[in-house]
C-alpha cells in the first residue's frame, strides 16, 4: 500500500471564550484492490494478471477538512453583558458549539456481466471513453454518471476500466449546539 498526503492545521486553544480548530488533508491511498482494510486477497488472484489490482484504495477520501469552534456567551457572571440579577441567571453559561465538515466521496468500480471470464474474480467493464462525466445526485430517474462510458466485455479478457476508478458523491455534514457546562449555572 502507499498512501501519501498533504496536511495542514490551525488551531486557537481556549481564550477569551472562543476556541477553534480546522483542519484539512489532501491525499491519495493506493494498493492492492479492493479490501478496506488493505489485507485481503487482491480482486484478480491470477499471479500473470496482479498490475491489474493496483487501484485507489475504497477507504481514500482526497479532500478532508474539519472545522470546530465553541463560543461561551458574554452573558452572566463575571461576563459583558447581563451580569446580575433574572437575566444573568438565565442566559449565563451558556456556549455555542459547531463541527463542520466535508470530505471527497469513496471510490467505486464499474463491472460488467462476467460471463465472458473464464476466472473467479469480478469482471471490470470496458472504459470506451478517456474522461468519464459525473452528473451528480440529479434524482432516481438520471444517472449520477456517464454510462455510455462504459460498455459490457465480450470477449474472454478483463475489461479496461480500473478498479475504483469513479468517485462517489462527497459528503457534508453541520452539527450545531447550545449547551451550559454542568455546574456552571449561577447568578
């Protein structure tokens, strides 16, 4: 396997009621196709065939980034704002918390009906075009990519589409947060 990557990060520790960190990798994992984990048999275990198994690993995602951040309130005591009486009692302690992140999609292969391999592995479909289109999430009636850029194998050989060749949709996700730190509720 060979995995290789470009890391960066940026942190503010705790001050002044605010912290923040954010990270982001950019990277690619390479190996013998297509265990997760990277230590099962290769797809194609035919020794004269195995260059056909080194392929974007399933588990790759080539961007990464993560953000997180949390905001106590300036309200309360020892605070800006609403420091004595009902209202500090009511809005102090109270922090604001977010984790934000997006990431590339997992990689996937095209197959092919594999009637014409005489061979217990997976067949590969023929890849007949050089840039294969990604439509994207369009709904349950379009196709997220191009599949007239692939085609079935008809004679007894592997196809030419590589393992783990088109990328999946990427994911993002928003987790947003009000919370008083046990304890910390005091006028």
């Amino acid at each position: 396997m060979n995995y290789q990557s470009l890391q960066a990060q940026i942190q503010k520790r705790f001050s002044n009621g605010f912290q923040f960190f954010a990270s982001y990798s950019w990277s690619k994992w390479m190996g013998l196709c297509c265990d997760a984990q990277g230590d099962g048999q290769p797809e194609i275990p035919i020794p004269q065939y195995y260059n056909l198994n080194y392929a974007v690993m399933p588990g790759d995602r080539t961007n990464n980034f993560q953000v997180s951040s949390i905001y106590e309130l300036p309200f309360g005591k020892n605070k800006q704002y609403l420091t004595r009486g009902v209202g500090a009692a009511i809005a102090g302690g109270w922090q604001v918390n977010a984790i934000l992140q997006f990431y590339s999609g997992s990689p996937f292969s095209v197959t092919a009906p594999g009637t014409s391999l005489n061979a217990p592995s997976p067949q590969r479909a023929d890849q007949i075009k050089s840039h294969v289109a990604i439509y994207g999430p369009h709904g349950l009636t379009s196709p997220y990519f191009d599949t007239s850029a692939f085609a079935p194998v008809t004679t007894a050989r592997f196809g030419t589409a590589p393992f783990d060749s088109v990328r999946g949709p990427g994911f993002g996700n928003m987790d947003f947060g009000f919370s008083v730190p046990f304890g910390s509720r005091t006028g």
